[in-house]
C-alpha cells in the first residue's frame, strides 16, 4: 500500500474535541476549520485531526466537502495506516466471527462496528462478497482483496459497487469479480435448520440478509403447527425459518420473481415444498387482498425495504410503517402473533415502535409486545452511532 503524504483538518475553537476523545468516530463538516488548506485535501485522503489547539485528535480519512468530514481510523494520531494496519483490523473482526459461529457464513466486517468505515463483507464459506462504500477503502481494493485471501482462504471475491451509500462518496456504481471465478449457480446457506439460496451475483445488497438470523430463530421458536404469512419475503427469510420450526404452511410474499423462485428452491431442498407457497405482487395489495378473502395466519411478518433512510424520508417512511401494521394486523388469527421489522437507519426504536402501534390500533386489534429483536451480533454496533443499530424487529401478540 503506497501511503500519500498526510494531510491535516483541525476543528475550529469551539468544537467539542471531548467528543471524538470519548470514542465518536466523526467529526462534522461545520466543526472543520475551512480555509484554503482544507479545502485542498482531497476526499478519501489520509488525514490527521487537530482539536482547536492544534493538538493531535486521531487518524482517519477527510472528505471535507461532506456532511462527515472526518472518519476516525485510529484513535493513536501517530499510526501509520497500511496493509498491516488494514490486515490486523481484518484478522480482529475474522476472529471475532470464528469465536461466534461454527461456520463460515456471516457478515465478517460491519463497516464503524468493526473500525473499517465504509466496507461491508459478507462471507458465503469460500466466497467473499465486498462492499466499498467509501472512497478511501475504494482506493486500497488490491490490498483488501489480498489480506482477505490470505486470512479467509476465500477463493472467490466479488465486489458490489452499488447503492445509495456509494453515491453520497462520489462513487460510480462498478460491480465484478475481485478474485476467482463467478459462482456458477445460487449458493446454499443453512441458518436455523433451514436452507437459504445466495445470489451473490445479481441479487440484493450481497445476495442475504444476515442481519435477521437472530429475529428468523425468533420466528421459528413460535411457528410450531403454525400457519405463517411472510410479508416482503426476498428469498423466504422468516417463512423458511418457520417451516424449519414446524409451520404446517407458509407463504411468502414479494414483488421479486427471481427472489421467490430461491425461495421455493430453498424450500424443495429443506423437503418442504408440499407446504411452501409464493404470491408475487405489490406487498401492500396482496395484504388487501388477504383480507378481503378473509385469510388469516397465527404468524404474519412484514419485512420491508428501508421506507426512511434519511431524515428527510422519516415522516413519509413513518407512515409506511404504520400502513404495513394497519394492513397486516388484520390477517393475523386472535391471539396470533405479528411480527414488524424496520431496516431504516433514521426510524429509530422508539418512532418505529409507535407507527406501528398507530397501525394495530387503526386497525382494531389489542396488541402485546412480546419481543424487541435487533440484529445478530455479526453486525456489532458502534455504541456512539444509532446507524449501526439500523435494525429492528417487534413481535406482537394480538389479544382474541
């Protein structure tokens, strides 16, 4: 890793220096001095902060013409960040990962959580699948994809350019192989007794969400002899978890063709088939539909996409989630359990819990919180930042 020359920012007088001494990992553009040095160092570069006295604040990466101007790295001012600095952080989160899981399918690096700002890793056995959300892990790709080699034995490694997190760093959308071959088909991943489909390729963020594995073994302790509806499926998340758990049917519900069909997949491989259905459609129509056939579940899960990543979509993405609860407490059975789950970064626990309680309510039914799920603890989060506690999930009970 060729190491550029250091540039310097220094928060203004007033800043709080305190804050990033206590462990925040940012520091904002409008506590920055912006003068004709600052402006000059280019985003993604090395950088050391100064607090107002000129006096040495931490290493990381400056992107001052953003909202986040600074990305702690390390809290020593006098490391010197390269591959074995990038190595030792990636063997720390690798060990963290082989100390929780008996097999190697996980999200091996969570960005903050794991001091690597930016990079999300998912692994799937020997296929690695790399996120490069920010402009200064983007740079040190060759690096990155040698030292996960060399501490993973993966020998494929695919990257995923895209995304919104991409865009706010100036990052144009590039997606392809780093390592190895492409998979030649979607790769089996067991969690909870049941049997997921990855498309590491082509499918969404990394091809699985295992951030829900925590909150589908939730799902799967309630579904014995359970009829299950699974609301915003992708590729049959909680329903298979359910069937694993003895559900005598479930049905999973998505707009995506593709993501069905691994979810039917899955399901023929777990032998469960005969009790697995798909429903393809606008997940709030087909809920519309439910009830105006009169169906009704004993669980029903709604899972959607993130309706608020911003602040400025909290009020819309609120309503979103109060319209998921109103529609979807109907199709559960007296004394049934719904289960809700919000991924936006900006709803936090306390409003999520809310809009959803406003949507029961409308829609009549008396509930009782059984569960406060997050997720697992592959994606550890960074106790100064709400964004890498994003998930969220809440299980009712709906009195008879």
């Amino acid at each position: 890793m060729n190491t550029p020359p250091i540039s310097v920012l220094r928060l203004k007088p007033k800043a709080d220096a305190r804050r990033i001494r206590h462990g925040h990992p940012w520091a904002w553009a409008d506590e920055i001095v912006l003068d004709r040095r600052s402006r000059a160092v280019p985003a993604g570069a090395l950088c050391l902060l100064e607090d107002g006295d000129r006096q040495p604040l931490a290493m990381g990466i400056a992107t001052p013409g953003a909202k986040i101007a600074f990305r702690v790295l390390d809290r020593d001012p006098s490391t010197v960040i390269d591959a074995a600095w990038l190595q030792a952080k990636v063997a720390a989160a690798l060990d963290l990962r082989d100390r929780l899981f008996d097999a190697p399918y996980y999200r091996l690096i969570h960005a903050e959580g794991d001091a690597l700002p930016g990079l999300i890793v998912d692994r799937f056995g020997d296929v690695l699948v790399v996120q490069p959300n920010a402009i200064w892990i983007e740079e040190r790709l060759e690096d990155l994809t040698a030292i996960l080699a060399d501490l993973t034995g993966a020998t494929t490694i695919i990257k995923n350019g895209s995304g919104r997190a991409r865009a706010q760093e100036g990052l144009e959308e590039d997606s392809g192989l780093l390592l190895g071959s492409a998979p030649a088909a979607s790769l089996p991943v067991q969690m909870n007794g049941a049997t997921y489909l990855a498309d590491v390729m082509g499918g969404q963020k990394t091809g699985l969400f295992y951030d829900q594995r925590p909150n589908h073994a939730f799902a799967r302790s309630m579904a014995k002899g359970a009829r299950v509806l699974d609301v915003f499926s992708h590729v049959g998340g909680f329903a298979l978890a359910a069937l694993a758990g003895g559900a005598t049917q479930a049905l999973s519900v998505d707009a995506s063709a593709p993501a069905l069909d691994l979810a039917t997949e899955g399901a023929t491989r777990m032998g469960c088939a005969d009790r697995f259905s798909t429903r393809q459609g606008d997940a709030f129509a087909v809920m519309e539909d439910l009830a105006a056939a009169d169906e009704r579940f004993d669980i029903v899960i709604a899972d959607p996409p993130a309706f608020a990543p911003s602040k400025q979509a909290l009020t819309q993405g609120l309503r979103a989630y109060e319209r998921v609860a109103r529609l979807a407490a109907p199709l559960v059975a007296p004394g049934g359990t719904l289960i809700l789950c919000s991924c936006s970064h900006a709803a936090d626990l306390g409003k999520f819990r809310q809009a959803c309680l406003r949507g029961i309510g409308r829609a009549g039914r008396d509930p009782r919180l059984l569960h406060t799920g997050f997720a697992g603890p592959d994606h550890p989060q960074h106790p100064a930042l709400s964004d890498t506690g994003y998930l969220k999930a809440l299980a009712f009970r709906l009195l008879p």
